[in-house]
C-alpha cells in the first residue's frame, strides 16, 4: 500500500505525460534491496545507500536542501529516514522523477520510465544490471 500511495501521490503532485507505473517501482524496491528495509550498499559517506530503495545520501540532501522539493510537501528527511520504508518509497520515488527529469534535459528528448530507472541507478540502459530490473518488471506484469 505504501508503493501505491506514494506512486499515485507523485503523479498527482507531478503531473508526468506518461505517469510512472506501481509495478516499475516494485521491480526497482526488488532489484536495489530485496525489499529488504534495512539493506545497506555497504559504502559509507555521501554515496552510501541504505534502505528499501537504495537512496544515496547525497540525493537525500540534494532533495531536502539543493532543491527542497520533499519539504514542501511537509517532508523533511534525514539520511536515516532512509531505514524507514514509508520514507524511503516517498524519497525514493521522488528521486526517480527527479532523475528522469535531468536525463531527459540532458538527451533534449523525452525518455522511457526504464530509461529513468537506469538513471536512478546511475548505469546505461543496455547495462547488464538492468537485466535484473527487467526479469522483475516483466514477472510483475505477468510477461515471461
């Protein structure tokens, strides 16, 4: 229910020509944690990456000081909101339309929510790790 409410809220607040997809955002939580809430990337400092989506602790920052987007939602985090699942899906989901929203920018073109996916993890969208995100995307949508 938390992936739902937090994915039906951004696309209501943000308004996206094509609204991102519930099920995107679950193969996303399985692909960066296991859905495991206390998952941790093992790096320490601004790119460590701690809970179910695997937010870095810079992105934390950039959204609750750079650009403080989730604070005028009436969200304020810190990093270790990030081990609380409700905040890491909001801050999460936050972060992979922000992420799509600078890729786009940069190719001057519209992108796909997988594309975005690929930026949020910072890798190319041909990468052998997005293999893992698709076989849970596709599971999901029930596609083999």
């Amino acid at each position: 229910h938390l992936i739902q409410g937090w994915t039906q809220y951004w696309n209501k607040i943000l308004k996206p020509v094509d609204p991102l997809d519930i099920d995107l955002v679950k193969a996303l939580i399985a692909s960066e944690s296991s859905f495991n809430p206390s998952a941790w990337n093992g790096i320490k400092g601004p790119n460590r990456a701690r809970g179910l989506m695997q937010v870095l602790d810079r992105s934390v920052q950039y959204l609750k000081d750079d650009f403080p987007e989730l604070h005028n939602h009436f969200i304020n985090l810190s990093e270790d909101d990030m081990l609380d699942s409700n905040l890491s899906i909001c801050a999460g989901i936050r972060w992979l339309f922000r992420k799509k929203q600078l890729r786009e920018a940069k190719l001057k073109r519209a992108i796909t929510w997988r594309e975005a996916v690929a930026g949020y993890k910072s890798i190319k969208p041909n990468d052998g790790l997005m293999k893992k995100f698709d076989k849970y995307f596709k599971e999901l949508k029930g596609e083999k």
